[in-house]
C-alpha cells in the first residue's frame, strides 16, 4: 500500500491543480493523505504528522507548489 501526503498551506495558491493531477493518477495509490500546516509549524512538523496519519507500506510526498 503507498500512502501520498501532501503538506498543505493556507495560502497555496496551487493546490487546486495538484490535488487534480493526484487524483487523476492516483490509479496506482491506496492513500491520499492532505495535512494542513494551519499554524505554522512547518514543512518537516507538517509532514511528520501525515506520516503519522497514514497506513501505507510506502510513503509518497508531493509539495503543495509542484506539478
């Protein structure tokens, strides 16, 4: 099982188009995780806690600000 995270800011103006891109190639992922940094802790913090959260055998992460 490969479980994606993807650390999310508040103020990611490219969210919309990465969430589409996973989605749409999501055909070989069993898990997507979405982890909000809603206080600032930053990127690694944010990351941990959604590898905390998930369940897959293999862990994918994808920034907010790439496509």
């Amino acid at each position: 099982m490969v479980s994606v995270i993807i650390p999310i800011y508040i103020n990611s103006p490219e969210i919309l188009d990465l969430l589409s891109d996973c989605v749409a190639s999501l055909a070989g992922y069993d898990e997507l995780i979405l982890q909000f940094d809603k206080t600032g802790e930053g990127y690694s913090k944010t990351v941990n806690k959604g590898v905390a959260r998930s369940h897959g055998d293999y862990i994918a992460i994808a920034n907010d600000d790439i496509r």
